[in-house]
C-alpha cells in the first residue's frame, strides 16, 4: 500500500511539474519574442541561416525613428541625450534664415564672410559675386558648404543689426538671435555657436533634430533641394553652378542607393557621424535621425537596418 501511494505521489508531482513547465514555458516564448530580448543570440541565430548581419544594439549614440503621419516614435536609443550637431546644425540656420528674408533676395557675397569658413571645412565653393538666398540655402545643403553658412549668417546679421561693422560681428549677431529664436520654438536643448556646425562645443538632440525637420519640410523647397542626388543653382547673373549632395542614400551609384529616401542631411565632425533621412514607404513618410556614430558606414548601417525593417512591418503599414 505504501508502494502504491509513494507512486501516485510521484505521478503527482510529475504531473504538476509538467503543467508548471508548460505553463512556464507558454509565458516565456512571448518574452523570448520581444526584440529586446536575447537579441544577441537570436542575431547570430539569423546570422547564420540567412547569411546576413543582424546587429546587435545601433552603433549611433542617439538615434529616433519616427511615423511622420502620427508622430509616433517606433525605434529610439537615448533620444534625450546631447549630441554633437556637426554640419545638422545648417537645419536650424535655414529655418531660421527663411524667417528672416524672402528666398528670392539677392545677397552680394563678400569675401570677409567667406574666409571666416575654417581650414579642413567642407566647402561649396561660394564666389565673390551676387548668389540668390535659396542658391545659399541650396549650398549648405547639398554639398554642405560651410562658405555658405557664413555667408548667410552675414547676410542675416545684417538685416537684425544694420549698424553692425564687420562680417564676423553680423554672424554672432545671428547666432546670438537664433539661440533665442531655439529656445522660443522649443528646441531647448540646441545651442549653437557656429553657423556652419564646425564647433565640438555646440549641443542638440534627435527630438530638437525632429522638431526642425518637421518644420521645414512644410517647405515645398526644401523637399526639392534636399532630395536631389545634384543641385544645379542658377544664379542671379545666369550662371550656374552644380552640387554633389553628400547624403549616399541618392546616389545611383553607391551600395546604400534607395530610391525611396527623400532627403535629408548629413554631418560629420571629429569622430561623430550623423545621418537625417526622411524615407518613404508605406504611403507614407518616416524620418530616421542617427547621431553619433563611430564611422561614414557604420551611420548607414544603422539607418540602412531601419528602412529594411520599416520595408519588412507589418504594424507600421497601419
């Protein structure tokens, strides 16, 4: 009898040692199906049978993307964290500038303003001659002109302090206004002290990145300007001068070419390398904002990874 009854103990406790086994494994597959979880594994896993790199965690310090059409952020790592603008600075220039001046005035460019642009800087090659704002707005962002942004920024100095005597004093002037115009429109945690972006000092985040996009791209001309692969500027004489944009993702000829990026900007300084691509799948438009990466391809890499997983989800076609 005591055989008997020690064996239906053991039956029992089997039997809810499988049902708590079952049932512990019904509410951990889900868990293992989450992205965060065991992500290093189950990339090496789809590494291997799909001979593709799947990485691990974004090589960028901060990075965001977003649906446009509901403003929902989708992927984010450390988002409110500051970061290096580089040449992304130019965004919030443009916007600012086009507050100030029509795009058709005609700014005579001097060569003051010119050679306030710093040894190493990427560069548009500005004349000393008569350029259209947009020409200006157009060099800043295609082949990110540094010439350029401190030929706007004297421009604009100049129309906020008329008295001002030299180009390098119209340029704080601008800056000095646009980081109070920043903190007005709610990028507080952007400051800015250089036009072209060419300052290790200068502060911005992917949110405030996100809040300056969405406002100029209520610009019919700045999705035209920012969208080509090469800008061709005419001028106020005539003339013409062509630009190679730096964002890769236009460009037929390289490796990261998709015809479903838009635009937008890139920049780069020291050992950060940042990316702005506004993408459009779905019917719809998502804008990827990667800052601080350790390379020109790791930054595609990481935005490159997103577009294919925007391409691949189903939740983001809702």
């Amino acid at each position: 009898m005591q055989r008997k009854r020690r064996k239906k103990k053991r039956v029992g406790i089997l039997l809810i040692f499988c049902i708590l086994c079952i049932g512990g494994g019904m509410l951990f597959v889900p868990w293992v199906m989450q992205p965060e979880n065991f992500r290093d594994v189950k990339n090496k896993i789809n590494s291997f049978l799909y001979k593709e790199n799947f990485p691990d965690s974004y090589n960028a310090k901060s990075l965001i993307a977003v649906d446009c059409s509901d403003d929902e952020i989708f992927i984010s790592k450390d988002e409110k964290a500051p970061q290096v603008p580089a040449s992304l600075a130019k965004l919030f220039v443009v916007e600012y500038a086009a507050t100030l001046a029509e795009l058709d005035s005609i700014v005579d460019v001097s060569y003051e303003a010119i050679s306030l642009t710093k040894p190493g800087s990427s560069v548009a090659h500005i004349e000393e001659k008569e350029y259209f704002l947009h020409n200006l707005f157009a060099a800043m962002l295609v082949p990110s002109g540094n010439d350029a942004a401190y030929v706007v920024a004297d421009y604009c100095g100049g129309i906020l302090s008329p008295q001002a005597g030299s180009s390098r004093e119209r340029v704080q002037i601008f800056m000095e206004n646009l980081n109070r115009y920043l903190q007005q429109e709610g990028c507080s945690d952007t400051v800015l002290y250089d036009p072209s972006g060419f300052d290790t000092e200068a502060l911005t985040t992917t949110l405030d990145l996100k809040t300056v996009v969405y406002r100029l791209l209520e610009y019919s001309w700045f999705r035209e300007i920012v969208s080509q692969n090469t800008y061709t500027a005419t001028l106020p004489d005539g003339s013409t001068q062509t630009w190679q944009n730096t964002n890769t993702f236009l460009d037929p000829a390289s490796e990261y070419y998709n015809e479903n990026v838009c635009g937008i900007k890139t920049g780069s300084l020291s050992d950060d390398y940042n990316l702005i691509v506004l993408y459009r799948q779905h019917n719809k438009e998502f804008l990827i904002c990667s800052l601080g990466s350790q390379s020109d391809t790791s930054r595609y890499d990481d935005v490159d990874f997103i577009l294919k997983t925007i391409d691949e989800s189903y939740y983001l076609t809702q």
